[in-house]
C-alpha cells in the first residue's frame, strides 16, 4: 500500500513537473514571438517613416518623364488622378467662390493664379482643379469646348473671359 502511494506521489511529482516544463517551454515560444512581432513593428514603423518622409520632400510633377498623363506607378507624383485629387481637395477650402458678375471674373481668375503659384499647384492640374469650381453658367459654356482644350488652364482662362466679355456686352 505504502508502495502504491509512492508510485502515485512519484507520478504526480512527474507530472506536475512536466506541466512545469510545458509551461515554461509555451511562455519561452510565446516570448519569441512577441519579439518576433515586436521587430517586424518596428520594421513596418521605419518603413513607414520612410515613405512619409519622400513624401514630404517629393514635390508633384517631380521626377524624370512626368509628362502630365497617369501611369501605372500609383506613388502620386506624376500621377495625374492622384495630383488632381491631392490639389482639388486643397484649393477647394482655398479658392474664393466664383463670382456670377462677368465683370469679377478678371480679377478672380488672378487671384486663382497667385494661390496656384502660392501653392505650387502643378499645370497640369490646374483646369481640373478650377472646373468643379465654377458656377454652372460657366460650367455650361465651358462643356462647348473640347477636352483637350478643356484640360489646359490657359485655354480655359481664355475662353472664360471671351465669354463673360460677349455678356458683357450683351
């Protein structure tokens, strides 16, 4: 009987320790990985860091043969839907409204090309920017012209004054 206890106390002894080990052996995995994952955060953090920082410094319309059409490189710089998207969402809280009177136009459409130039708005972009913009009296006479005439801010210009200048006259 009394050998029966033993075996039974010298089993649980086994036992108890191997649960011991096998918790020990999970706390040691579970270590690694949380180092593991703790690394690959930081990593991720640098990495992070990094594209924010070109970001920072990379000016839209930089880079070698940016010829103002989308390609397939998504960053944004030379990406026409990205830069239109980028700078529409900021001059829409910069830009004054349009006005109604023709005669205002003039000096609106200056004072559109000093914020532009303020802040560095890309040719490229600059009628895409402007056309939601404009009132849809404007918007109207504008669809009149062709796309390609429509993507370029100076032919825009031009056609928006020619137009008010015939009301005017009117």
């Amino acid at each position: 009987m009394e050998e029966r206890k033993a075996e039974r106390e010298q089993r649980a002894m086994e036992a108890e320790e191997r649960r011991r080990e096998l918790e020990i052996t999970v706390a040691r995995e579970q270590a690694e990985r949380d180092a593991r994952l703790r690394a690959e955060q930081v990593k991720l953090d640098h990495e992070i860091r990094l594209v924010e920082l070109k970001a920072r410094q990379a000016k839209p319309g930089d880079g070698e043969g940016v010829d103002g059409q989308t390609p397939s490189d998504p960053s944004g710089a030379g990406n026409l839907a990205l830069q239109t998207k980028r700078f529409g969402e900021m001059m829409r809280h910069v830009l004054p409204k349009m006005p109604q009177e023709s005669a205002e136009l003039p000096q609106f459409l200056e004072t559109v090309e000093k914020l532009y130039a303020m802040y560095e708005v890309p040719a490229e972009v600059q009628a895409k920017v402007l056309i939601p913009l404009l009132t849809a009296q404007a918007k109207s006479l504008v669809n009149q012209m062709t796309i390609d005439d429509m993507s370029k801010y100076d032919e825009l210009k031009e056609f928006l004054l020619s137009a008010a200048t015939d009301t005017f006259k009117k």
